[in-house]
C-alpha cells in the first residue's frame, strides 16, 4: 500500500505548527541535556576567524522566534504549507539525532555588553544548551520557512530571504556557531526540502 502523507490546510496550520513547536521544544531540551558522548569541539574555518563578534546582532538572531510565526501567517497554500511543516519535522529529528548521537560544542563567548543586550544573552544561554551546534537547526529552519514564502509570495519571499539571511549571519556574530554548523544547517535545509518536494501527498481539496 503507498503511503500518501496527510496534507495542512490554512485553517490547520496553526495547531499542526504549534504540535510540532511542542514537540522540538521537548526534544531539543532533552537531547541537549541527555547526549549519549561526550560532546567534542568543533574545528574552526578560515570563515570563523573574519567574522568580528557583534553582540547587538544577538536581536537579529532572536528575530527568529518572530520570522517563525510571520512566516506561518503567509502561508496559505495547502501544499507549501504542507511541504514547510514536514520540512521542519524532518530536519529537527536529523538534527536530534546529530545532537544525541554526536554532540558537538562550541566555547561560549563571555557577555561583553550590558544592558538589555547582556540580558539577551543570558536568556539565551540559559536556555539553549551546549551541545545542540551542528548542524544548526536556527539556520534550518529560517531557510526552510523562507523557502516556503518565496513559493506562496514572491516578492514577499524576497523580503524573507533577506531576513533569514541577516539571521544566519547572526549566528556567526554572535559566535553561537562557527561556520560548519551553518553550512551543515544549510546543507540540512536543502536535503529536507528535496526530499519533502519527492513525498506523495494527498490530492488538495
């Protein structure tokens, strides 16, 4: 019997992303706190050595929990809308099982900046553990729900680039990642949306 993958319709989408959000935020915590090795060091690149560290582009980086939600608004088309959710879904069980199996650090950066900034920070390094690097699900999933918009609105998806852009090179200044982890994030994003694009969905209504 072929599997046909249950299609998200617009008025499904918000409980069919947010069961999903539920279940990252579960598993990303526990994989990052539970790794089954000893997390090892990233190599660095020639890249990681240019980038100059930027502590104010840690709120590009946080945009990402507002270039999420935005994205999800766009979407309205029944099969982008589908294509994008299993997207996510495959590239965070990759990614989980990366961060399991092969955990990967990097040496946190000490908070040079203050104010609501240095606050940033340390929300953010609370939060997020030290073993969850490579590849980068922040990269992945930025890439991926711009790719979605760029199907649903050009001209839109323009925009959205740009800002997923701005949100992987903020990865770099604010020295959450070395360059690796966000090629591996690219890299990432590109293999799930191919193989998403290959699934057999069923007939739109």
């Amino acid at each position: 019997m072929k599997l046909i993958l249950t299609t998200v319709k617009a008025q499904q989408k918000w409980g069919w992303f947010g069961g999903w959000y539920i279940g990252f935020c579960v598993l990303y915590l526990g994989t990052g706190l539970t790794p089954l090795r000893v997390p090892v060091r990233l190599p660095l690149l020639p890249l990681d050595a240019l980038i100059p560290y930027l502590p104010w582009t840690v709120w590009l980086y946080l945009s990402q929990f507002i270039f999420l939600p935005m994205g999800i608004s766009v979407l309205q088309t029944t099969i982008v809308i589908s294509r994008v959710w299993y997207a996510m879904c495959l590239v965070s069980l990759l990614s989980f099982g990366v961060f399991l199996y092969y955990p990967m650090t990097y040496p946190r950066q000490p908070i040079h900046t203050t104010g609501v900034t240095a606050a940033a920070f340390r929300f953010l390094y609370w939060v997020d553990p030290t073993s969850n690097y490579f590849p980068s699900l922040h990269v992945a999933l930025a890439c991926l729900m711009a790719w979605g918009i760029m199907d649903e609105q050009k001209t839109l998806g323009y925009v959205a680039a740009c800002w997923a852009a701005f949100i992987c090179l903020s990865t770099l200044t604010t020295k959450q990642h070395y360059g690796v982890d966000v090629l591996a994030g690219l890299a990432a994003a590109v293999l799930c949306g191919v193989v998403v694009q290959r699934l057999p969905f069923a007939p739109r209504a």
